[in-house]
C-alpha cells in the first residue's frame, strides 16, 4: 500500500498524536527498503548506514519532511514491474531492428550511424449522441533505417479507431485513409518507405512508396514538399504541397497552408486550411482549423479548436461545423498518456439544416523508442 502525505506550507497537520506516529513509521520504513540499497536519502542526499547490533531493536522513525521539502513519491512492486516491462519490450523490439538494420547496411560506417524507432499505440474509446459505443486501436511506427541509409525512413500505419462523424484535416495526405478531409474509412494496415532528397531548416522534400495491406493489395507512391518562412523569433508560414497516386483509386493532391505565432513561451495560437482534389472526388474538398495550445505543466496541455469544413460540388460549401477541447497529460509514467475530448459538432442534414451535437472521445497512449549504435 502507498501512502501519500498532502501538507499545505504553513500549516500544521490536526491529527491525533498515535496516527500521526503511525503514518511516520510506516513512511521511514518504506523509504529505507527503497533506498538503502543506493545509500541515499530521500532527499537525494547521502547516508551513511550505520550496522547495528542483533539485539538492538528497529531504528526510530524518521520525522517527516519540513513543508519546504520535496516528498519523493514511492514507488510500488506493480509500477516497478510495469516500468520492467516498457523496457523490456523496447530492448526486445530495438534488437530486431538494429538486426534488420545490420543486414541490409553497410558494415562500414555502422560505428557512425544510429538505428532509431518509435512505436505509438492507441487504443481510442469514442461516444456519439444517438449512437452506441466505438472503440478501436490503431499503431504508427517510424523506423530510422540509417545504417542501411540515413535518408531512409520506413513506417508502418495500422488504424482502427473509430471514425468521427465530423471532418478533420488530411493527418498525412497521400497515405491511404490519411488524404481525405471526410468520410475517414482507415480500417487498415499499410508499410512505406521514404527517401529524404532536401532537408534543410526552411525546406524538406521526400518521395514515399507503399503497399496497402488489403485484399487485393493496393500500392501508392507520393512526393511530399515543405517550405518554413518566419516572419519572426515567434510567427512562422509553413506551406506543403503532396502529389499522389493511389491505385486503383488514382493521382491526387492535397495543398495545405499553416500560420503559427507564438503568443508566449506556454502558448502556440494555429491557423491551418488544406484542400484536396483527387479522382474519385467528386468537387474540391476543403477545411480550415484555428487552435489555441496552451501548455498547463511539464505534463499536461490543453487544445481549444474550431474548425469548419465543406466540399465546393455541394450547393452549399460548407458541410459541417465543430469545436472541441482536448486535454493531454502523461498517467504516471512518461511513456503513457491519455486524452479527453469533448466535442460539439453541426453536421449538415438533407433539408440544408445544421443541427447540434454532442461526442466524447477517451484515447489512450503507450510509445515505446530506443536508439542504438553497433
């Protein structure tokens, strides 16, 4: 059992004398097996350990820390196992890459390249008014392939997550199920490979080719450019333009504009638009978001968004309106994290009217990375 001391600086505890004993030697008996393995305190201070007699009884409890010092919280038998396994799982899945790395690199320069991944998993838990749960998972791995070449990138995308009912912006045009601003159908699992011709801090260009993992599978090949201007140390221009071709769907491209202005160093205010136009599409689909990031903590962050999107082959442009609020913090650990999201959105309906409603979507995060030399 962890027990958690709250004091408030200045003030004094009104607890009966023997609690007040009884939680003190419960907390210098826990802090002594956790530390004195490493001979610090729980200040991280030194110690030094005295041995005692066989027959000299338990040492006294140790008082409890002045409100100006920082209680280290403690830590239990199941998060030290959960923490074991986050790392074994990244040592295990490092290995194999840097095994695949080694076998298609160049021996030579292996001392000089780093092998690097990052894995996301989410598991997404979506309430919509009128309709029943959706839950679903998806996956987004990035593997840095350097000793193979240090331009080489390759991905892997698999998404279950439920579909919103409301648009969004392309989250990665040209990837199948990514390049649509509605009507996101992404129950699939797709690998590309990317090679990176310009990086630099104000362009970056590269040429991806893929196969969608479905029966029949359905391969695509795109070329993605980005071009940063700042105005300033606090406003900056992004603009990217994505040419693709799906089969058997066909080419495409999608155009996206960003604004960003820094407001202070906690908060980031976003303009972002993008329009797609691609066979299969009937018209020119269009959506633009204004955000507003604000970092609540080393640990949290909350995003305010409106956002209004539309197709330019519809009598009326603009087929839906939304404003959500998504708040994000890590749940104990570094490596996991959790979002909520209310949401209220106006879809428009057959007769030309936009009625209101409510959705709520729970995600949860696990990232699993590791970087290693030969």
């Amino acid at each position: 059992m962890v027990w958690f001391l709250f004091r408030k600086k200045g003030q004094v505890t009104r607890q009966a004398e023997a609690l007040r004993l009884f939680h003190a030697v419960i907390l210098a008996a826990a802090l002594f097996f956790q530390f004195v393995g490493a001979g610090v305190s729980s200040a991280g201070e030194k110690a030094e350990v005295q041995p005692a007699p066989a027959t000299q009884p338990a040492p006294a409890a140790t008082p409890p820390p002045s409100p100006e010092t920082p209680i280290e919280p403690i830590e239990t038998k199941s998060t030290n196992t959960a923490d074991e396994t986050h790392e074994y799982m990244q040592r295990n899945i490092l290995e194999q890459v840097v095994r695949f790395d080694d076998f298609f690199g160049n021996p030579k320069t292996a001392n000089l390249r780093q092998t690097r991944y990052q894995i996301r998993l989410r598991s997404a838990i979506r309430a919509e008014e009128g309709e029943n749960l959706k839950f679903g998972p998806s996956i987004r791995a990035n593997l840095v392939l350097s000793k193979i070449n240090e331009r080489l990138r390759l991905t892997i995308s698999g998404d279950n997550e439920p579909p919103p009912v409301t648009p969004s912006l392309p989250e990665d045009p040209g990837n199948p199920g990514f390049d649509r601003t509605s009507g996101n159908t992404t129950k699939f699992v797709n690998t590309e490979l990317r090679y990176g011709l310009i990086k630099s801090p104000s362009m970056d260009l590269f040429l991806g080719a893929g196969v969608r993992i479905v029966l029949p599978p359905e391969a695509f090949v795109r070329s993605r450019f980005q071009y940063n201007y700042h105005f300033s140390d606090t406003s900056l221009f992004r603009f990217e333009e994505t040419l693709f071709v799906i089969t058997p769907k066909g080419p495409g491209t999608t155009t996206e504009l960003t604004l960003e202005r820094l407001l202070d160093k906690e908060t980031l205010l976003r303009w972002a638009s993008s329009g797609t136009a691609a066979r299969g599409i009937q018209g020119f689909e269009m959506g633009s978001e204004l955000s507003l990031i604000h970092e609540l903590s080393n640990q949290s962050a909350i995003t305010v968004l409106g956002g209004v999107y539309g197709n330019t082959s519809f009598y009326d442009t603009v087929s839906n309106y939304r404003l959500l609020t998504r708040y994000r913090r890590d749940l104990l650990r570094k490596w996991v994290y959790f979002e909520l999201e209310p949401e209220i959105f106006w879809p428009r309906t057959g007769d030309r009217q936009f009625p209101t409603k409510f959705a709520f979507t729970f995600r949860l995060e696990i990232v699993l990375e590791g970087t290693a030399a030969k």
